[in-house]
C-alpha cells in the first residue's frame, strides 16, 4: 500500500497572495497601527504593561532599562530588543509625545536626531501619567489574552484613562496602510470627551469648540483652519505648521531673527545646517551668521543678518525653503473593530467613550462581586459571634477541619465560604470590639454595594463616574496649550531683493547667442575692446544693467529667451562667455536679433515685430511673460508662416507719442503709415500685412517721426541719406514708393537702413569683417530718386552685412 502523498501542486500566484495576505493582516492589526481605544501599537501596550506588572512604576526607583526590554522580549513581544528598546525611548521624548508615558535617565535622544544612549547605560521606570493608562488593569477591565508561548496573559488593550490617542498621537507605516495623528492638548481632548458624553448627536463644530486643533510639545504656530476641520471630519487634511520667530534689533542699526519653537519632527542640526547653506551659497543676501544658542532653557536658534537687509523678506525665504515651515498632512487611521479605519475627530472620541464605558462597567462589577462576597462573610462572621458558644462548641467536638465546616452548615445554616472564614478565624478577633468593627464594615459594604449596582444600572451614573475621573485627570495632568492655531494659511511673498544682492553689472549678449555678466570692475580692467567674442560675432548689447533687471532675448526665428540679471553667469569680461545653446536648443541658422532689458515684468509697453516677408504686428509685454520652464526652453514672440521667412525688426514702445511705421523693400521700395494701424495681437499670432511686397522682401523697417533722416546703404557700397517725409503717408499693405533710381544694368539694391541722429557715425560691417566709418555730416541730403555716393568697394572690402549708428568718439551705444 502506496502513502498518501503530502505535496501539493499550488500556483505561484495563489502561495504568494495567501502568504502576503496573512504577513499585511498580521503587520497592520499587531505591528504599525494604533488601537482607536487606548492609542498604542502593540509594543508600546507590551512596554508599558511588563514595566507595570515588574513594579517598575514612577513612585519607585528607576531600572535599567536594558531589563525592561528583556522582560518585554521574553514575555511578551518575540521581536528584535532593538526595535523594542526604540520603541521605549519615544515613549520618554517629550519633543515627540505631548505627555510621554515613560521617565529615562541618561541620554534618551535629542531634536538635533542624536540617537539614545545604549540601553545597557539608560535607565526608564513609567511616567505618573502612565499609571493612568494602566489604572484598574487588574480588576478584570480589559480582556487578556495568552501570550506568544502561552505561559502568562497580556491585555488586548489598556483601560487608558485618558484620550491616548489624540493626546499622544501617533505615526507608523504598514502594508497599503500609514498613520500620522498629531498630538493634542490633554485637557481639550477631555473636556470635548465630556461634552460629547452629554451631547452624543454633537457637530464637529461643537467639538471644535474645545479641540480647537492638534497641540503639538514642540510648540509652533499651525495655519490653516479648514485643513483641520478636513482632517477632523474625513481623516485627512492638509496645515501649515511654522516655527515661532521673532526679529529682535541688536547692536549696529543690524537685526537678528530668533526662532523659539520648530515644527513637529523637524531635525533641529539639519534645520541649522540647511539655513547655514543658504547662507554660504549666497541664494539669500543678508544673512550674516546662523547660531544655535539652544540650551537647559530652551530651544533658540540665531539668523543674524547684515546691516540693511531685509528681515521679514529673509525669514519669509527661509519659510519657503527650509523646514521652518513644513506641510502637515493628516492621515488619521486606526484599528477600529480589529480592522483599519480612516478616523475622525467625533469617530475616535465616541470610541474612547464606549471603551471607557465598557472599562468603568467591568471595573463596577468587579468592585460590586468583591464586595459582595466579602459582605456575605461578614454576615457570617456576624451570626457566628452571636451564637459564638454554640459555635465553639460545635468546632471543638469536630474532628477536623472539614467535619467542623460540614457541622456549621448543617446546623446553623451557614454557607461553605462562611464556614471557612469561621473555622479560620483567629481567636484575637473573638472580641466585643470587633463585632463592632464587622458590623460598621457591613453598613459600608451594604452602602457600596447600593452604590455599585446603582452605577450598572443606570447608565447616566455609570457616565458620571467616567466624568468625575476624566476632570480629575485632566486637573491633575492638564497643562496650557504650546500650539498657537490661526485660521489662514500666510501667503509668502518674496521680493526678489532679498535673494539676489542689488549691484550694477555689465552684461553682454552677442548675435551668435553668447551671454554674459561681468562686474564693473572686471570690465573697466579688461577695457572695452577685449570683450572676448570671436572675430565674426559682435554684440547686440552691452551696457550697465542692475542684478534686479530682467533681459528679454529676441531671436530672428520668432523664439524668445528670459534671463533674469542675477541668473546670467558671471565670468571675466574677457572671457567669451556661455552660449544659450547650453540651456536652450537653437537652430544652427538662428542669432539674437534684439535685447531688451526691463526693470519689471510688469510694465506697460508693446513690442512692433516685423518679418522679412511682409508681417507686422503689435504685442504686449504683458503676452510675453515667461513661463516656469523659461531655463530650459524659449517662448515664442511670433508665429513665422515660412521656414525662409525670419524677424526683422523688433522696438518695445513704451509711451503714447505718435510713431510711423518705415517698411524699405530690398528692391528699392518705401511705404509710410501710422502704427496705430498695425493690430495687437498676441504672442502666437503671424501678424497682419505690412506692404504688398509681390517678388520682393524687406530690407528694413523703422519706427520715425516727421523729421527723421535715414540712411540707405546699397549692396554696391552706396550711401544715401534722406528725409521720411521723402516718402509720402499712406496706409498698410501698399506698394510704396520707389526710394533709389532703378537703373537698367546692375541696379542698386538695398543693403541696410539705419536711422540717423545728431552726433553720430555710421559703422558699415562687411563680410569681410571690415569696418567702414561713415559720417552722415560729408553727405549731404537726396530725394528718392538718388542713388547717393560710393563710399566703399565691395570687390576689395567686401559686401554690406551690418550697419549700425553710434556716437562719435565714444563707446558703442544705442544702437540702431
């Protein structure tokens, strides 16, 4: 006969889901989450329990506390002494739990996250409080359980005299489960207990009215009302909790900011440490020195700051970016009915009442069975004194201690416990005096036991002793709330000032799209010249800007690129300087046509934009504001409707002075109109007809006047200078007129325009990377029909590329 076979053929699947199913049941009920009713995880019930039945309670000497984890691992909590002992050292820290549950000697941590001394050198004992938490623990109040190796009883849970689980709170992390319920003021937390006793259909308002929200020890100051009545109502809920500062003036016209009170769980050397990076790394300009001054009287952290700088505007930075103030995110879940549940407010006080309901009944009817069972002996004892002859009589003709009790019952009807409490009485006791005493010790038996059965029966008196006990703990223990609440959430606004020192710079950004910033000093050594661009590239700005101002870089490609000052890298004036292709892709074709610095963002203004093909359009600043990605990618300012076409010109207008619109055509072509013609679109928009340009392309458009003169330069190395009012005022989208004289064989095409001013020269660059100076004054003015004068050869010097206006004799300037 074959044995039966013991293998079973199971899915992966199918071991794996049953096994892990079993390890997330055990891990959530036993291991990381709190019991709704005394608010413990189980190590913690099991710590405070074993210290308790060790007698190693507040009222006597403390113990090692490396025995107290022994006796927890041997008894009763079959895991690592490790996570026992870390678990004990929480319960001591009073900047982690508002009322902690165990007294240590010897070092138990700090808020800096130094680590406890080993537990073979500390020394613990239960905290006053906690005797509350175990109080009546051994008058049948809560229901005990065998333990791991069924060799001693544990409680499934404390009668937990107080709301342990708001008071103290709780964190811990599970499978598919977490847990973070804030600490609460002791007697809030009662007295909205005792509200809710008498008031069982109460709001959450109504017990808001007492819980105004969590009370954490370390203090602080918590924001954000609707977050807590959210949290409160569902289980979870979103504050802001900061620290408590104050800005004090010290010595030297300087100020100082001192911090009393962090947020909860905020790594005090780490806070201190982030600040001091800020410091070093210059993101916040101001702050001198960063000290940590805490001591035996408290927590105090130093920010000195430099003369002038701005207090408030560093502390709402440091707000912002340090965890000065931090996010509190309610997630409230305990074990409800030996299962997880999202809790409220009303849902953990209701099941603190009920539990206290059910620990005061049980602990009532202890008392009342005690009471009563000693009552009938002392009936006994009673009667026996009465008739104590016969009594005596009866126990000395016995023969023995049995025969003596079987006699008593059979003939003067005592019970078996009566006749016990007789035959061993002490003959001492056999006195007029001590009939005395039993009978005064019936009469309060009686009066107890009328007490004991009224409070059972009445459940109004069964509550009213929960009540009395409550407000006697919360005299006792109660202490003033450390947690400021305030209703909303400050908004932190940061004034760019306060992060970026405000100095003048030299910037300069080249056509090629290289882009620097240089102090003033760098560039007056290094002198204008050497400003470190290769021979082919040449600036489109360079001038004195403050670190405050924002740049606005246009490509020819309708891309724009946003560089606030203070983030353009600082280099020596003669180094070349980074290339925007390092941050921002451009296309091989593409070259920054025009800079505009800015002292806001938020300035009144437009930008005239017009393309080689014939577009024109106006937009605002205000549709040019850059994005949250403005380092890494550009914007764009204009849609081009061709891969050939590009930008040609682009002018911010910032005021309301009549302006003309001056379109010049490659072929010779000019058209004049008003620009209160050209629509304001927005940045994505092509824009609207400038001039009918049918085979042609523009050359040049300007914004003039009535009175400007613009030079014409043709690709023949002509020069001509001209009048506008030349060119008579039409409107948009005409053919114009001509402004050379076409000539039959090899005619003059436009190269370049350039509006000309008092004081100025004109430099013409060509190809060859000559310069041609020309000074408007030998030239006198044509009308439209001239071709003007050669003033360079193009065979020998090369073609037109650029041309461009500055001042005579000074640093190149306002360009044109």
């Amino acid at each position: 006969m074959s044995k039966q076979s013991n293998i079973q053929e199971l899915s992966l699947e199918a071991v794996m889901g049953e096994r892990f199913g079993r390890y997330s049941k055990y891990i959530i009920q036993e291991r990381a989450l709190p019991d709704i009713r005394d608010g413990l995880k189980p190590v913690q019930r099991r710590i405070l329990y074993a210290m308790n039945e060790d007698g190693n309670t507040y009222d006597k000497a403390f113990r090692k506390s490396a025995k107290s984890v022994g006796n927890v691992m041997g008894n009763f909590h079959p895991h690592g002494d490790s996570s026992i002992y870390e678990a004990l050292v929480r319960l001591s820290q009073d900047w982690k739990l508002r009322e902690p549950l165990i007294e240590m000697n010897g070092n138990n941590g700090s808020m800096d996250g130094d680590p406890a001394a080993a537990m073979r050198y500390t020394e613990a004992r239960l905290s006053e409080i906690a005797s509350e938490m175990l109080k009546d623990i051994d008058k049948d109040t809560v229901e005990m359980v065998l333990n791991f190796d069924d060799t001693e009883y544990e409680p499934t849970v404390l009668p937990a005299r107080f709301p342990n689980l708001l008071v103290n709170g709780a964190t811990g992390i599970s499978a598919g489960y977490a847990t973070e319920i804030p600490t609460h003021n002791l007697a809030e937390t009662i007295q909205a207990t005792i509200y809710l006793m008498d008031h069982p259909d109460a709001t959450l308002e109504d017990l808001m009215k007492f819980v105004k929200g969590p009370d954490f020890p370390t203090g602080g100051i918590l924001q954000g009302i609707d977050g807590i009545k959210k949290a409160y109502r569902t289980g979870r809920g979103r504050v802001v909790l900061r620290s408590r500062t104050s800005i004090e003036k010290i010595k030297g016209g300087k100020q100082q900011i001192v911090v009393t009170e962090i947020p909860y769980e905020v790594n005090k050397s780490l806070l201190v440490k982030k600040i001091d990076e800020i410091r070093l790394l210059k993101k916040v300009e101001g702050i001198a020195e960063v000290r940590d001054e805490s001591d035996r009287e408290g927590l105090r952290i130093v920010i000195e700051l430099k003369r002038n700088a701005q207090a408030q505007g560093i502390l709402n930075y440091l707000f912002k970016n340090t965890d000065l103030q931090i996010s509190y995110n309610f997630n409230m879940v305990a074990i409800n009915n030996k299962r997880p549940e999202h809790v409220g407010l009303k849902q953990i006080l209701s099941a603190y009442v009920d539990h206290q309901r059910e620990v005061t009944g049980r602990r009532t009817k202890f008392d009342l069975d005690k009471a009563q069972a000693r009552k009938h002996i002392v009936d006994g004892l009673i009667k026996a004194l009465s008739i104590l002859d016969e009594v005596i009589h009866t126990i000395r003709h016995s023969e023995n201690k049995k025969d003596a009790k079987d006699n008593l019952v059979s003939k003067y009807d005592f019970t078996e416990k009566q006749a016990e409490a007789i035959v061993s009485l002490q003959l001492y006791r056999l006195t007029n005096t001590d009939v005395t005493a039993l009978e005064k010790e019936a009469a309060e038996l009686t009066e107890k036991i009328t007490r004991f059965q009224q409070i059972l029966n009445d459940p109004q008196e069964l509550d009213g002793v929960i009540k009395t006990e409550l407000q006697e703990v919360a005299k006792k223990y109660g202490s003033a709330r450390l947690t400021e609440i305030q209703d909303e959430i400050s908004e932190l606004k940061i004034d760019t000032k306060v992060t970026v020192a405000e100095e003048d710079v030299m910037v300069l950004i080249s056509k090629q799209g290289y882009v620097k910033r240089s102090s003033v000093r760098s560039y007056t050594a290094s002198g204008e010249q050497d400003n470190g661009l290769r021979d082919e590239d040449q600036p489109v700005f360079q001038g004195k800007v403050n670190t405050l101002n924002h740049v606005l870089m246009f490509t020819n490609k309708g891309n724009m690129i946003y560089r606030p000052v203070h983030e353009i890298t600082e280099m020596r004036w003669k180094d070349t300087g980074e290339h925007l292709s390092q941050t921002i892709g451009l296309d091989a074709d593409e070259f920054v046509l025009h800079v505009e610095v800015l002292k806001s963002l938020k300035a009144d203004g437009k930008f005239v934009i017009a393309t080689k093909e014939g577009l024109i359009k106006q937009t605002k600043l205000a549709d040019l504001q850059p994005g949250r990605t403005y380092r890494s990618r550009a914007s764009m300012y204009i849609k081009l409707k061709t891969p050939t076409d590009e930008v040609l010109t682009i002018e911010f207008v910032n005021d309301d002075q009549p302006r003309q619109v001056l379109a010049i055509t490659h072929g010779g072509y000019g058209l004049r109109y008003d620009l209160s013609e050209v629509s304001v679109l927005g940045a994505k928009a092509a824009g609207v007809k400038n001039m009918d340009l049918r085979d042609d392309y523009l050359s040049a458009v300007k914004l003039v006047n009535d009175d400007a003169v613009i030079g014409i330069i043709t690709h023949r190395g002509a020069f001509k200078q001209m009048k506008v009012s030349e060119i008579p005022q039409t409107t948009r989208a005409r053919r114009g007129v001509q402004v050379l004289r076409e000539l039959k064989r090899n005619p003059h095409r436009v190269a370049a325009v350039v509006l000309i001013k008092p004081g100025q020269e004109i430099h013409v660059i060509t190809d060859h990377n000559e310069i041609v100076s020309i000074d408007p004054a030998d030239h006198p003015l044509s009308d439209r029909y001239s071709n003007g004068s050669f003033v360079l050869d193009t065979e020998t010097q090369g073609n037109v590329m650029h041309a461009e206006c500055i001042l005579k004799d000074e640093p190149e300037e306002d360009k044109e």
